[in-house]
C-alpha cells in the first residue's frame, strides 16, 4: 500500500509518498481502508521532531514514522474478539492518542476498535475525518472528560465546567478547528458565545451561532469584554494572559495549547486555569456523531489534499488563518 513517511525530522519536504507493507491486525483491532485522514497540530509536531515539547518531556522517535491520528474509511477485516465492527462498516476515529502511532497517512491502517465509531451517516468521509481530534478536544474540555487522567501539564485532573443558559463562553482562535467546534458545543448548551477571531471569519462563526464576534485584528477583546463565565483559548502562547481580565472572579481559562499563567495573578483574579490532553475515545465520538445526524455539529474544511500531498497539507498548516479542517483524501 501507500503511505507518507519521513526519515528524518524537518520540514514539510520531510514527508514522502512510498511503497510500505500492508497491516497486519492484533486483539481488538479493525483493518480500515482509510478514505479520508484529519491534519492536525501534534502530526506536525512529530514531523519537527516534538521540538515544541521541553526537552525532558521529548519522546525518543525512531524512523521512518508514520503521521496521522484522525481518519474516517471503511472496516474490511476484523479481529475475532472485536464487537460492534463488520466489514463493510463506515466508522472513524482518533487512534493511539496520546501517542504517535495512529499512521493514518495511508491506503490501510490497523486501527483499535476502543478508538473507533460508526460514521455519523450525514456526514461525508471528508467531513469525518476532519473531526476527531478536533471535537473531542472541545468535547473532553466542555462537556466530559470521560476519564481520570491528569494533565501532563498542570498534573490535575480536569473538571468540565456545567455549561447552562445565561453563561457567557468567550472562544479565542474561534474559526480554527478546536474553535468552531467549541463555538457550536456552547451554544448546544445554551451559553452566550463571543467569538474571536480574524474579520473574515465573521459571517462563518455568525452561522454556527456565535452571539457576538470581535476581529482581533482591529480591537483588543480586553477593552470591549468583562464578566466572562469561561475562557476557551485555542491559540495559547506568551500573549494568552490577556484574556485572564475577561474573566469575572470565579471565572476558568481553559488553554488548548502551550499557555503559561502567573498563579498568584490567577489567585488574585479568582480564576481556575484548567487544561487537558485529549485522549481517543470511541465512545464518546459515537455520542458526538449523533449531534452531526441531528444537525447539532457541523465540520468545517479549510482544504483538501491528495494524500501524496501531503506536504502541501503541512504547508497549508504553517500558513494559519486556518478555517475549520486541513484533510488529506485517500479514496476519491
């Protein structure tokens, strides 16, 4: 079969387009033709060789790699202690996170039936794929973690805020894929959202509900916004302490990506800072996947690339200002 490798760690060049065995599969396990593969931030992280991880948390990578953590496709075997997959089901999926051997940049991938769920049927491959990793980091933020595993990063347990009518939920990075679907979560729950976010996203976050959107570009949000409820920043970095003002005292952050916060600023402020890391979920994307056929969610795409473009698809990546999903097609 085909499938994107890289040798070594680099750029997007890194990725190539070759010839690799097909998959064998083990207990509990499915071998999934994969029509669609989802982009997302840790595929690149691997490729630069996790050099955005400090260095004592770096994992030893060993070459060639496979990326990908997302697909949607098609079962066409299964191991005999699998229940509730036959070949010919659709499903999709988050597989091996956290970790780095999902490799679903390829024809066929051994994938865990634990991380796998049936195909919402409104939605397309396409559309599938771009999903998992995506909504259920929103989903395990927002609305139930559905596990007991500390954050690497702050080694506490995340407790999802209840989200009820009359909160207000303000969503930085809100057009990206994190973002959109945290923007669509919120309103589900019937939160007032403020969206943030680029000018030319506004009509796209206006239609999937967003009450109020401020252009970053043109206004700073501190100056226009208080008394926030809850906090999701999908952008993160140095300057991510400026949305703590937002907050009203009692308020919660909730970082997606590296953020760092002043605790005796944060005590101060009366806030919790809380963050996660997303872990595969089959279970919880078959609930997700019901939202999609009630016409709850929505997946947006950015683009679409030929899996032997892949290294376009990265390049795409780098240039942000990304709306919705970056989706490498497999079977067209």
């Amino acid at each position: 079969m085909k499938a994107i490798q890289f040798h070594a760690a680099g750029g997007p060049e890194v990725l190539r387009y070759e010839e690799v065995p097909l998959p064998g599969i083990g207990p509990g396990e499915v071998l999934v033709q994969v029509h669609a593969a989802g982009i997302n931030p840790p595929d690149w992280y691997l490729r630069e060789g996790m050099k955005v991880m400090p260095a004592e948390m770096r994992p030893a990578l060993e070459f060639p790699l496979t990326p990908g953590t997302d697909l949607s496709g098609v079962v066409r075997a299964v191991a005999p202690d699998v229940r509730g997959f036959a070949v010919g089901d659709e499903v999709f999926g988050m597989l091996r996170f956290p970790g780095f051997d999902g490799r679903t940049y390829a024809e066929y991938v051994a994938a865990p039936a634990a991380d796998l769920a049936h195909k919402p049927a409104t939605v397309d491959h396409v559309r599938a794929a771009g999903a998992p990793m995506a909504v259920l980091t929103a989903w395990q933020y927002l609305i139930d973690l559905g596990h007991d595993v500390p954050s690497p990063f702050t080694v506490r347990v995340h407790r999802p805020v209840p989200l009820a009518p009359g909160m207000t939920v303000l969503v930085n990075g809100a057009a990206g894929g994190v973002g959109h679907f945290a923007v669509q979560l919120a309103k589900w729950k019937g939160a007032r959202v403020i969206a943030v976010a680029s000018g030319r996203h506004e009509q796209f976050l206006r239609e999937l509900g967003a009450d109020e959107f401020i252009d970053y570009t043109t206004t700073r949000v501190a100056d226009v916004v208080s008394g926030v409820d809850l906090v999701v920043d999908t952008v993160g970095g140095p300057d991510s302490s400026r949305f703590l003002t937002v907050l009203k005292r009692g308020g919660t952050m909730l970082p997606v990506f590296f953020a760092a916060y002043d605790p005796e600023e944060t005590a101060r402020l009366g806030i919790t800072v809380s963050n996660i890391q997303v872990r595969s979920s089959g279970p919880q994307l078959a609930e997700i996947g019901r939202l999609f056929d009630d016409g709850r969610l929505q997946v947006a795409v950015d683009s679409t690339h030929p899996l032997r473009d892949a290294a376009g698809a990265h390049t795409r990546a780098a240039q942000g200002h990304i709306q919705g999903k970056i989706v490498l097609t497999v079977v067209s």
